[in-house]
C-alpha cells in the first residue's frame, strides 16, 4: 500500500511578507567574474590533460577523457590504482567546468549559487588532492610528465582559488530562504 503525502499549500500570509529585493539585482560584475572563472579552469583542465595525456584536449578527446585506458596491457596494481586516480582527476575536472557553466543560469538565486559553489570548491579541492596522485605516477614512471609541469598547475589552481574568492564575493546578498536549511 502506498503511503499518501500530505497536501501541499503555501500560505498565504507568507506570500505578502516575502522580500523579492534580490529580483533586482545586477548582475554584470557576477556575469563578468564567472567568465574569468570558467576560462581560468579551462587553463586548469588543458594543463591537466596535457600533463596526463601530453598534449591539448580537441573537443571530441575532451569529452572522452574519462573514458581512456591503456587498452589490452596487463596492468600493475600501482598502474591500475593511478589510471584510477587519473580518471577521477579528470572527472573532478570537468564536473567544476559544468557547475560554473551551469551557474549562470540563475545569478539572482543565491542558495543555488552557494550550493553550485560548494560543488566547484569541492572538486576543485579533489583535483588538488588528485595531483599528488599524478605526482606519484610520475615518480613511478607511469607518466612521463615532468615534475615542475605540477608546479605551474598548482599556481593556476592558487589563481582560480583567488578568483573563486572574488566570485563568490559577488553572489547576490539576499534572497528566498533555503527550503532545505543549509545556506542562511
């Protein structure tokens, strides 16, 4: 037997009461800063495959990145663990390039840009993590990536942080509240 759901209303008196000042909101310095940021992550993302795969992805290897192997090789337990880590480095990529991507579509909301926020600033945090898996394979010549090659991906993450700060700082300051209770 199915268990029924309560009705669903509004009420009324809610309604009259809520502050719609965040309609009004302009969002150009928004706008402009999540373009910086997105073209800041697809400095981060090139350099990441290149790192991997040594060169610049074209739209159709991009898509497909996930999705390499090493083909038909008997694998060491350390190759398969880094192929592994690789494949979520470059999944962790791209899923902060969708959620910016996917962000302008509502600048006046702020709970769902907090909560697309968290989403980037979490796998952005994986992908730092991720690069000391690559460093590990490089270490063990799984990747012929040179090691300073790390250093100059690290320092556009260091930048891509700092403009996520100055994103962020720029999401609309009120809005309707969080259903949900995560953001006040």
């Amino acid at each position: 037997m199915m268990t029924e759901h309560p009705e669903f209303s509004f009420d009324e008196s809610d309604e009259s009461e809520t502050d719609l000042s965040y309609l009004d909101f302009d969002s150009t310095e928004l706008r402009a800063h999540t373009r910086a940021l997105y073209e800041q992550w697809r400095v981060v993302y090139r350099l990441i495959y290149a790192s991997i795969f040594g060169d610049q992805p074209n739209d159709k290897q991009a898509d497909n990145a996930t999705e390499q192997s090493s083909g038909d090789a008997e694998l060491s337990d350390e190759e398969t663990l880094h192929e592994h880590m690789i494949g979520f480095l470059l999944s962790d990529s791209q899923i902060v390039a969708v959620k910016l991507h996917s962000a302008s579509a509502f600048f006046n909301q702020r709970v769902l840009l907090l909560g697309h926020a968290a989403i980037i600033r979490q796998h952005a945090q994986q992908v730092w993590v991720g690069l000391h898996s690559i460093a590990d394979a490089i270490d063990e010549h799984v990747l012929a990536t040179p090691v300073e090659f790390l250093d100059v991906i690290r320092g556009e993450l260091g930048v891509f942080q700092r403009l996520f700060r100055e994103w962020a700082a720029r999401f609309p300051p009120t809005g309707p509240a969080d259903e949900w209770g995560l953001f006040k």
